[in-house]
C-alpha cells in the first residue's frame, strides 16, 4: 500500500464529512449566528475574553492535539494499519468531532459553563458532582503526567536544552503578540507574519544557545508557570501563545505531507494482523489507545471550559470544533502512516525507538533524507518536531490547569476555610489543583497512568449525554448520538473491568515484588469507584434520555 493514497484518501474524507456531516449538525442543532455569545454577554477581560476565529481556533487545536494523536495511532499500529485507519475516520468523523462541537455548543448555551454545571442543568445535581469531581481527579493525572513530559523535554542532552530555550523565549513573544493584538489593534495578517518569523527565531537561537538544567529545576519552573497562566487574562498568554504554537503543528503537518508525497513511502506493516494479538484485544483496546486520534473525552472539558468563553459567534463552534478535530485525525493518519513505513510490525520498541515521538520525528526526518536534504537540515527538521510536540504538550497542560480551576472553583462554589479563605477564589483553586498535580508527580504517576486511557474515554460518556439530553429538552434530534454513548460505555467499561481482572490474576498467581504488587492493589482499588461511578452516571443520563419526557 503506497502512502501518499493513504494520506490523500484521508483528507479527501474529512473535507467531505466536514461539508456535508458537519453541516447537517450545525443546522440540526440549530447554531444561530444572530445570538450573543457569552464571550459577550459575560465579558471579564480574564476567562471571558471574544478571540478572533483564527486564534481561537489556534488555541483550541493546540490544546486538544498534544502528543495524543500521534502517540495513539502509533502505539495501535501493531494490530495493522486497516483497523487503525479505518477507527481515525469513522471514530474522527461521527464521535470525535461531534463531542468536540457538541461541548462547545451546549457550553455556549449554557453561559460558556463547563461541562458540569451542563450535566447539572439537564441531568441532574448528583450527576453533575459526581462528574467534576472524577473530571477534575482525571485532569490532576494529566497535569502530573505532561508536567513531566515537559520537564524530561526541557533536559538531558544539548537537543532537549535547544527546546528549552525556543519554549522559552516563545513564552515571551506570545505576551507581546498578545499586547500588539488585542491592546495596540495591530492586523492580526501583519501581526501573525511578524510573530511566524520571530517563532521561527526563536526556534534558530535554541538550536544554537541550548539551556542545559537538570530535570528537578524544569519541573519545578513547569510548574510555578501553570500556576501564573491558569489565572492570567487570556489574551495576554493563553490565546497568543496557542494561536502562535498552532503554526508550528501546522508546519509539522504540512512538512510530513510533503515528505510523504516527495517520498511516497510503501506501507510495511500487515493490512490485519488479527482480533486477538498477543496478549491484546483489539476491542476493546485499539478504540481506547489510538485515543486523540479519533475520539478524546479531554477535549470535551476544553471546548466548555475555555473555548465556549471566548467564541466570538455560534457559526464559528462547526469550524473551531468540528472542523479541528478532523485536523487531528489527518495528523493521526500521518502518525500511523510513520510507524508503518518505518517498521514492519508496528512494534516499534522492539525495532529500536523508544518513544512514539522519536518514532514521527525519525520518519518525518527520514522522508526529507529520502529526498536529498543535507545531514543539517534534516537534523534540524527532527529537533522542530520534538520541539513541536513538547510545544504542544506544554499548551496542553496550562490549558488542562486552567480547566482544573474552573472544575474546583465550580464544585466548592461558596464554600469557606474559616471565615475568610473562599475555596472558590480562583487563586486558592489554581494553586489547590497544582500542587495537587505536583503531589501526584512526584508520589509517581505512572502507577495509575495506565489507567489513564479508559478514563479519558470515559470521559466522553457524560459529554454526549450532556449534549443529547440538552437536544431532547429543546425538541431537537439527538439520535445521532445514541451509538457513540453504547459504544464508548462498552469499550471503557470492558477495558476498566480487564485490566481489573488481570491485576487480580496476578496477584493471586504470586510472584510479583513488592512495588508491582503495590501498583495493582492500588490500580483496582481505583477501577471499582470509577466503574461504579459511570454505571451511575449511565443510569441516569439514560433515564432522562432515552425516558419518557415530562
């Protein structure tokens, strides 16, 4: 199989689904360009801030792209690349895609609040809290395991130092990016022309000043800034910086197409390998490991967080929404169409690359070799990438903070410590839910992290029962969502309750040592809440949807 029809069979699709699927959506659910948005309505110059569609769309697919539509589809490939493509469409087109406009949409209809205070309003109140407050134990996993990410990013060698510096140095052409948009009224087509090159400026005086601090000093520093971005205005930092990110991704994604076609590299791994591989299922695994790449309950809590605060008009939801997470999944082909010429199994640990991003960035790389670009340019086309998937992940965790506020600020909503400390103030909130985030890096993450995947499927179980039972209360269809609810609760449910079952066999078999044996007793003890946690929350979002109406 020939690569470039892959890649060109993808986007021929997604274009098609998004003019046609999409539309059919925007005018079912009855997206109104006339109604105020509440970036208007609720204005506040911090969380509440209208962006211009460009940026909001930058921001947003920075912050729902990270490492998971590459590391997923990657990790997945093993099963053959026929499944994983064929779950990046129709996952990408019918249940990512719709989750992600859908949680804008009803977050819009409901004052830009967050996917809680949704559930809460047309669900009910048990529901809503039961939700935030395992969406907001879901986000501290995400905030420990990407801080680390980061930091690793950040140190170790003079490459790692080289992204070090270009992150930092973006940090601070994004403040004035911001300060020349939205303060000075600079054109936004100037303004990004300028702020392209001086990115790309950024990217030249990294490579050749690499910063070189040790891991602890990095993490610590991930930190205190997630700390400041989470309650800092967004347009001083949160818009620019992922509107200015957005362009790396994009050239990331525009250099691994050209390289495919300039290449046309033959696809090596089998079409199928089978249901059953090694000690793997393919259902239900394949649906929950290729995760961003087709579906992400993630992006549910980001497009009702901090995307629904700052839309600027409801016609923009189909595009910001929609239209992003179809870009994604191009990138998710573009990943697998890296680890399947690359190996020949789809195992890439065993040929050698240690992680799903070295295996995109060596295949990318490779593509450029292939076409004859010097040693140089083609070391420095891999440093851009690893550069542009720590950027990514970077984003993804102020971004995931910043949701974490909102959550705690939500469910503690005029609660008090004494007669003073209000533990819905949002600097109490913010600085609550990172230490919390930093307890658990440091308690080590990675014990639970496996767990990590089911869980931010799961996710998305309550975002479309959020969306249809909106849909039913205003009269309007939402049978498009039945299918996504049963199969996403199955493939999570049987995924939680495996990996339940194969810990317990371990450790009745014996053998293990004393920190494996820890790892599963604590993996099980948190599956059976969680499990118990969305049989209820199925019970009763299925009673007022799929229930008679009062």
């Amino acid at each position: 199989m020939n690569s470039v029809v892959l890649i060109l069979l993808a986007i021929v699709i997604f274009v098609v689904a998004y003019l046609t699927y999409g539309r059919y959506l925007a005018k079912t659910w009855g997206i109104d360009p006339n109604r105020k948005t509440p970036a208007h309505e609720l204005e506040d110059g911090v969380d509440y801030c209208p962006a211009k569609t460009p940026v909001l769309m930058g921001h947003h697919f920075s912050s729902i792209a990270g490492a998971g539509p590459i590391n997923g589809p990657i990790q997945a490939a093993f099963f053959g690349w026929v499944p994983c493509f064929l779950w990046i469409v129709i996952g990408g087109i019918f249940f990512g895609a719709v989750q992600d406009f859908g949680s804008i949409f009803v977050s819009i209809r409901h004052e830009g609040k967050s996917l809680g205070e949704v559930i809460e309003d047309n669900i009910g109140h048990k529901s809503r809290v039961l939700f935030t407050v395992f969406a907001w134990l879901v986000l501290l996993l995400v905030i420990a395991a990407f801080a680390d990410i980061v930091a690793s990013s950040f140190a170790g060698s003079a490459a790692n130092g080289s992204v070090a510096t270009a992150s930092m140095l973006f940090i601070v052409l994004a403040i004035g990016f911001g300060f020349a948009v939205y303060r000075k009224n600079a054109p936004m087509v100037v303004a990004s022309i300028i702020g392209v090159i001086l990115l790309a400026a950024c990217v030249a005086i990294g490579l050749a000043f690499p910063i070189e601090l040790p891991k602890t000093f990095w993490l610590v520093f991930v930190f205190v800034y997630i700390m400041i971005a989470s309650v800092t205005p967004v347009w001083i930092l949160l818009q620019p910086r992922d509107y200015l990110s957005s362009f790396l991704l994009y050239f990331m994604m525009i250099a691994a197409v050209i390289g495919i076609f300039g290449a046309h590299p033959t696809i090596q791994i089998p079409a199928y390998v089978g249901f059953h591989v090694g000690n793997n299922y393919m259902f239900p695994m394949l649906f929950i490991t290729i995760a961003c790449g087709a579906i992400s309950g993630f992006h549910s809590l980001i497009g009702s967080g901090t995307t629904s605060k700052q839309l600027d008009n409801e016609k923009n939801a189909l595009m910001v929404g929609y239209g992003s997470m179809l870009i994604e999944c191009v990138l998710a082909v573009i990943s697998l169409i890296a680890v399947a010429t690359l190996t020949t199994d789809g195992l890439f640990a065993n040929a050698g690359y240690g992680s799903p991003t070295i295996v995109f960035a060596t295949a990318i790389s490779g593509f450029f070799a292939t076409l004859g670009l010097s040693e140089g340019a083609v070391s420095a086309t891999y440093t851009i990438i690893a550069l542009a998937v720590s950027c990514f992940c970077l984003t993804s965790l102020d971004t995931g903070t910043r949701l974490g506020r909102f959550m705690f600020q939500e469910l503690f909503a005029g609660t008090k410590v004494g007669k003073q400390l209000k533990l819905d103030n949002m600097y109490v909130a913010t600085i609550i839910t990172a230490l919390c985030g930093f307890a658990l890096c440091l308690a080590g993450y990675a014990k639970v992290w496996p767990l990590f995947g089911a869980c931010n499927q799961l996710v998305a179980v309550p975002a479309f029962l959020a969306i249809g039972t909106y849909l039913k209360k205003q009269g309007r269809n939402n049978k498009m969502l039945h299918i996504p609810i049963i199969f996403m609760s199955c493939a999570t449910l049987v995924s939680l309750i495996m990996s339940f079952k194969n810990n317990l066999m371990a450790l009745i078999g014996g053998g293990l040592d004393g920190a494996a044996t820890f790892t599963n007793v604590l993996q099980d003890i948190i599956i059976v809440p969680i499990v118990i946690l969305a049989v209820i929350l199925l019970i009763d979002g299925g009673k007022v949807l799929w229930g008679k109406s009062k």
